[in-house]
C-alpha cells in the first residue's frame, strides 16, 4: 500500500480521476457522490433538516430574506444543504404530464375578467427553480490543497473532510474554494461544511439529506454510476422537449476535474448563485512558487544593485 | 403512497418520480429525436449579468485587515530589512544595519503575532507545523517562519549586545537569504485563493510584494539611518517603488474587468494614496539629501506607503469576492471563448 501523500505534491501534478487513490488508499471503496437532479426537486427543504439534525450543526438565525421561499441565503458553516428558489420568467410551453388539472376548466372565462390578460404573455411564463445545493466533494479540491493543518482530508470515498480536532481556524480553505461552500462558525472559529456523511458511510447508510429527499431529487451511490444515470436523464429531458436541461459538474475535463457532487440545471449555473466555470486555484501554483522565486532573486538583484551602486 | 393500480396490463396510473418531466419545455416534445453530447446549449452570452438574487458566488475570506493586511506589510518590511541588514554590513555601515536587524526582528515578530492572533483556534497555532504541504502557501510560510523569526532574533541580539559576533553574522546572512522568501511568499498566500482580484493577478503579485518591501525596508532605513549613511535605504526604497508600481500597473493593464476593485471604491481610493506616498517619499528623501529631518519623513512615507498598498490590495481582494460580477463574468467569457474553438472539434 501507499503512503499517504502529506505533502499534496501529487495533486498538484497528477490529472488522476481516482482521489482517493491518489491520496494514498490502496484498496479502497468506489467514489461516492451526490447527483442533484433539480428538475424533480419541490422545494421541500427536508434535505437541509435532516443534514441539521443528522450533523449537530446549530441553528445560524431565523432570518426572512425576501428571496422567493429561501430563507437560508447559502451554504455556509452551518448550511451544508441550501435550497435555491428562483422565480424565473422566460417564454415556456407547458409539458401535459398526464396529472389532474388546476383552477377552472380549459376554456372557461377567467375570474378576473376586468384585468388583463396577465403579463405572462409578454415576459413568459413563471418558471419556479428549486435546487438543492450542496459541498462538490471536488476531484481536485482547493480547500484541501491550501489547508495548512492537514485537518482537511480525502476520505477512502473519495469525499473531502474536515477533521474538526485538527482545525485550528486559519479560515483559508474558505477563500480558496471556488463555490463558497465552506465557511468559519463564528463562535468557534474552525471551519465547518457537508462531510457527505462520512459517519453514515462507513455504515454503509447513505447521506441523511438523500435518505430524507422524497422525490429522489438528491441521489447517491458510485459516481459511475451517477454520472450515467444523469447522462440517461438529461437525454430523457431533451426527448420530451426541456432544451434547457443541462448538467453541471459532471465533467471530469472541467477546472476542478469533475465534482463528487454534481447537478442537472434548468438554467444557466450562475443564476442559481453557482460559479459557471470554476477552477481550482492550485492548477495555477506551481507558476505562482516559480513567480515568487523570480521575484525573490529580482529582490536579492536590486538590493546588490543598490548596495553597489552607492561605490562608484 | 402510491395510487398506482395493477390490472392485467401491468401498473396504471403509477407516478412519475424519477422519470418525471419538469414543467415546462421550450418546445414541444420530439420524437425520436438525439441530441449529441453534453446537455449545455451554444448560448449566446447574456448581455446582463445574472446571478442568484444579487449574492456572492463566494465566501468572503474571514481575515481581519489589521492582522492579515497588517501580515503582508510586516513580512515585507521584514524580509526586505533583512536584506538590507546583510547589505548594510556588507558595506561597514554598521548604523543602518542594526536599525535593519532590529527592524526585521521586530516586524517577523509581530508578523507571527498578527497571524497567529487571526487563527479562529490561537492555541492550535502549532497543527500548521504538523505536516508538510507544498500546495499549502500558508504551511509553507509557517515553516519559513518558523526559521526565519528565531534567526532574526539571534541577529538582532548579538548586535544589539555585541556579543558573539560570528554567531551574529551567520544568523544576519541567515535571515538574508530566508528574508526575501518571507517578502514574496505572502503574494503565493492571497494568489492561491479563488478571490478574483487575489488569484488572477497572480502573475505580478510577487514583484509588487517585494518591491513594497523593499520600498518599506528602505524607508526604515531612512528613518533610522545617520544622514552620511542615506544612500543605500535611498536607492532601494527607489528600486522597490518603481518595482512595486510598475508590477501594479501591468498587473492591472492584464486583469481587465477584475482590476475595477483596484481602482474604485476604498480599495481604489487606498491603493491611489500608496501610490501617491509613494512618489512623495521618494521625492522627499533625494530633495532633501543629507537632511535627518526629510530622511525621517522621507522613510515614515515611504514604509506607510507600503502599508496602505497592501491594506488596498486586500480590500480590493474582499471586494472582488463580495460582488458575483467578478466571479461570474470572467468565466461567462472564457466559457464563450472556449466554446467557440472546441465545440466545433466535440460536435
């Protein structure tokens, strides 16, 4: 078996697909993951309830934000799952899903007869999103990279961790990260976010937030696996006509080499408050230590410079 | 519940679930039909930003601005003066050096002080020492610390006691060649993030970060420094100025869009006053030749130049990561860009 890598060097310069192995698990189990199919998502918010309950993580204020039904704003460090609302208009046709109807029958005069006809028909209709966000569990994640403690971990799932006893609250893991997902729990200062139920895991028991979903809309298992059902669901969509189905994070050629979990969007990433094309910042570190060794010579250069200049 | 019914012909009525279609489509269903590849469409690029109710993308860095800001500038100065120290005694301008060693000691010092005051778990300061992580600049920095601070240290007190000498120089050489690593690594440290006004200015941040060093260690050494002894802190103030404002200046020139918080708001107005002290330190200490009064001036700009350009820089980093535009639109861009050249390769 491996050792463990403790010096992160290997991914900085391995393009593996395979985290944990590359973090040392010999034999290890397949990748887990989340896949967050938003099309079927209601907006129950029973995920963020049970991943509260399931992980201890206090109560961070009852606050109204005025943003359609979402209350919690993000994810943080006490908001491992967050629902998104967006009240979204666009021009739609309806999809006859072969469900009884609502309101009056087709054809029948409206209630308000004196307004008009809506604006609907001009700006489109309300499309409703809702998405349950949640921690990428990236192939290459930056939080991990940058994490000066060793407290922040690939597990054998191949899912990032923060081991709470090592943090001693540095706070940068959380500028590092692409998503704004982890964050600082003020009253204790360590940095906390979605651990994708390591402790349920090694139980064999999936994350509480997919055991609670009831529409199936978070979905967990192999990653393989996943990423082909979503392939298959996407294509689903696109048959009966939802163009604008699309996934996000599935990719592994993408700047964080794929997430561990990752989502299907009826619109585009940035209006659910996601980053459209994130990268992890360490791709870019081996030229930022050659930059700042340049610099460091150039600074030795002008001091010897000034040092001599004075003689002549 | 289920109100699905089993009848000969097998389920009736079962719900969707999974499989169920959302709401709404932009057309009407398609027979048969195969799209090719990922489910993303060759949009054209929304000529208005979108973003999710106006909020952040990211997660704001949690750093305080005294300690943090105060961190970068203190490294700098550190490491420059360190520099200077070995330089100085390099030249028997024995003054300035002690000014220099004592200078750097103090700053490495209150630099460690300032970052260990900023752990959300100050007792734990020593897990940073418990592994070793090049994809960590802040691991690595600690280790360089870690040396550096002790050495400045025994620099300072054998010339300050007079005391075993030889142990004072190799403890001064040292700290002069750790000290420019401490000046630069502090860019690797806010570069290494995914704050846009930090990371994409990456390129240049190390020649701005050590020539604000060495623009502050040569203040010091103005400020501290008998008038016969001005010219070296003169000249490297000089060459960390020009370095420090030329570096800026490309760094934003390359940024684009993301350099706006370099040049607007606070971060904006606190970057133009560094600069601006900047130019009057430097103008101060060659005006005023030889003067002790102008050389005190001339060096308290100069090293508070130093310290409001990097108080800029890190607001502008915070500002950066407080508004979507600046992570969203970069990207938006690269997306389209990208799409252009590889989507005809994929389709």
């Amino acid at each position: 078996m491996k050792l463990p890598d403790r010096t992160g060097w290997s991914s900085l310069v391995e393009t593996t697909q395979d985290p944990a192995g590359g973090s040392g698990y010999g034999d290890h189990p397949p990748r887990m993951g989340f896949f967050t199919d938003t099309s079927v998502c209601i907006g129950c918010k029973a995920c963020e309830v049970a991943c509260k309950e399931w992980n201890h993580v206090p109560e961070d204020g009852l606050d109204f934000t005025g943003m359609s039904y979402d209350n919690t704003g993000g994810l943080g460090a006490d908001s491992w799952r967050h629902v998104a609302f967006i009240e979204n208009r666009r021009p739609v046709s309806t999809v006859d899903l072969g469900l009884p109807a609502m309101g009056p029958p087709a054809g029948t005069p409206g209630i308000r007869p004196d307004l008009p006809a809506s604006a609907d028909e001009e700006e489109g209709q309300l499309q409703w999103l809702m998405a349950s966000d949640v921690c990428k569990h990236c192939t290459h994640a930056a939080c991990l990279d940058v994490c000066p403690t060793g407290s922040l971990f690939r597990t054998e799932f191949g899912t990032v961790v923060v081991q709470e006893d090592i943090c001693n609250g540095c706070g940068y893991c959380i500028p590092a990260c692409p998503y704004g997902v982890i964050d600082q729990r003020k009253e204790d200062g360590r940095a906390w976010k979605c651990t994708l139920c390591y402790d349920r895991l090694g139980e064999g028991m999936e994350p509480a937030c997919a055991k609670a979903c009831p529409t199936d809309s978070i979905q967990f298992g192999p990653l393989d696996e996943l990423r082909e059902r979503a392939q298959a669901r996407v294509e689903q969509l696109h048959e009966k006509g939802v163009d604008v189905a699309r996934l996000y994070g599935h990719d592994p050629q993408d700047g964080v080499g794929g997430d561990g979990a990752f989502f299907l969007l009826l619109e585009e990433p940035e209006v659910y408050g996601l980053p459209p094309d994130p990268v992890v910042t360490t791709r870019d570190l081996p030229d930022m230590w050659r930059r700042a060794g340049v610099a460091a010579a150039a600074l030795v250069a002008g001091m010897a410079a000034a040092a001599l200049g004075g003689r002549s | 519940m289920s109100d699905a019914r089993v009848t000969r012909e097998g389920l009736e009525g079962v719900r969707p679930g999974r499989e169920a279609s959302s709401d709404y489509s932009t057309r009407r269903p398609r027979k048969g039909g195969r799209r090719g590849g990922r489910g993303e469409q060759p949009t054209v690029p929304d000529a208005d930003f979108r973003s999710y109710y106006g909020k952040p993308v990211l997660n704001k860095p949690v750093w305080s601005p005294q300690d943090i800001a105060g961190y970068l500038f203190l490294g700098g100065l550190a490491g420059g003066s360190s520099l200077l120290a070995a330089a100085a005694a390099v030249r028997g301008e024995e003054r300035l050096a002690r000014v220099a060693k004592v200078g750097a000691a103090s700053a490495g010092v209150l630099s460690l002080a300032a970052l260990v005051h900023d752990l959300g778990k100050p007792t734990r300061f020593l897990h940073m020492l418990r592994v070793v992580k090049v994809t960590s600049p802040m691991n690595m920095g600690s280790w360089l610390l870690a040396g550096y601070v002790p050495t400045t240290l025994v620099a300072a007190a054998c010339e300050v006691t007079g005391r075993l000498r030889p142990v004072g120089a190799a403890a001064t050489a040292g700290a002069a060649v750790m000290g420019p690593a401490v000046a630069s690594y502090t860019a690797v440290l806010i570069a290494d993030t995914a704050v846009p006004a930090w990371h994409d200015g990456y390129r240049e941040m190390p020649f701005v970060f050590v020539g604000s060093g060495a623009m502050a260690a040569g203040g010091l050494g103005l400020l501290g420094s008998s008038q016969r002894a001005q010219g070296l802190p003169r000249r490297v103030a000089q060459l960390g100025s020009l370095a420090e404002l030329s570096s800026s200046m490309l760094m934003e020139r390359r940024m684009g869009m993301v350099a706006e918080p370099y040049k607007k708001g606070r971060s904006g107005a606190l970057m133009r006053v560094g600069q601006v002290l900047a130019v009057a330190g430097n103008v101060t200490a060659l005006l005023g030749r030889g003067n002790r009064a102008a050389g005190v001036a001339a060096g308290t700009t100069l090293m508070l130049s130093s310290a409001i350009t990097r108080f800029g820089i890190f607001s502008a980093g915070i500002a950066s990561a407080q508004d979507p535009r600046y992570t969203v639109q970069p990207q938006r861009e690269r997306l389209t860009n990208a799409g252009r050249g590889a989507r005809a390769d994929a389709g």
